[in-house]
C-alpha cells in the first residue's frame, strides 16, 4: 500500500478505527496510523498535506 492509494486507506482506517470520528484527528496523528497499517510500504517523506487532506476525506466518506 502506498500513499497514494486513498480510497484502500481509508477503508483500513474504518475498520481499524470505528470509534474515532475522522473529522477530529490531527494529521499527525493520520501520518502514524497510516504508517503502521499492516501493508503499508511507502515512504514516509512521500507525505505532504494534500496526501492527508486526500485521506481524511475519504475516510470521513467511508465512515458515513
């Protein structure tokens, strides 16, 4: 999995982390959890804002 696969992410970050609204996590914190997801292999640097913008989006989408 890389970056820049939004929608495989997002769908990871809703089975992983059901209880947590999308809408409140920090990028920071979206940059870790993305990172320790099991298949994730890309590098870390490869992350800027619109990556994570991009992500939460589509997690927020995945949620509803």
């Amino acid at each position: 999995m890389k970056w820049t696969d939004v929608n495989e992410i997002a769908i990871a970050l809703t089975e992983l982390h059901a209880d947590i609204d999308p809408r409140t996590v920090r990028f920071t914190d979206l940059a870790r959890w993305v990172q320790e997801l099991e298949g994730f292999d890309d590098d870390p640097t490869h992350c800027g804002e619109k990556v994570l913008e991009a992500i939460q989006m589509a997690w927020i989408d995945e949620a509803d």
